[in-house]
C-alpha cells in the first residue's frame, strides 16, 4: 500500500465515524429526553465508569487503554453537553 492508499483508508474511517458519533448523539439526546421526564441527573459516573472498563476490556490496541479512556471521555462529555443544552427546553 502506498502512503496515499493509506489516506484514503484514513479518509473512510474518519467519515464511518464521523456517523457513529453523530448517530451516537442523537441516541444520547432521546436518553436526555428521556432522564428530563423522570427527573434524572444528566451525569451518572457509574454508566461512565462501565462503559470506560468495557472499552478497555474490549481494546484489542495499537492505542494504550488510557488513550481510549480519554477518546470515550471526550464523546461522552461531548454527548452530556448536547443533552443539558437540548433538553432545556423540553
């Protein structure tokens, strides 16, 4: 494979999760829905703390499992931001 067959690949990837991450959000918005209706707090450190060790029990590599955790507490910052914003106004 050449350095630009590589990019391409690349390229792909970024758009495949580039629709993860916005389908992710939206299944995080109808949870925020969701938790505004039953009074429930956005953050829950436990659901984190789970998903965190899932993906480390799960991380096959090259990334060191730290670097997964800070890639997955970035999405889900980034999720819990768009529920308390969206979900004002419900």
């Amino acid at each position: 494979m050449t350095i630009d067959d590589i990019r391409i690949e690349i390229d792909r990837l970024d758009h495949e999760l580039l629709k993860i991450f916005n389908e992710r959000a939206g299944l995080a918005l109808k949870i925020g829905e969701i938790k505004k209706e039953l009074g429930l707090p956005v953050y829950d450190p436990q659901r984190e703390k789970r998903i965190f060790d899932k993906m480390r029990g799960a991380n096959p590599g090259p990334l060191e499992n730290e670097a997964i955790v800070r890639l997955f507490e970035r999405v889900i910052d980034e999720s819990r931001h768009l529920e308390r914003v969206r979900t004002k106004g419900i």
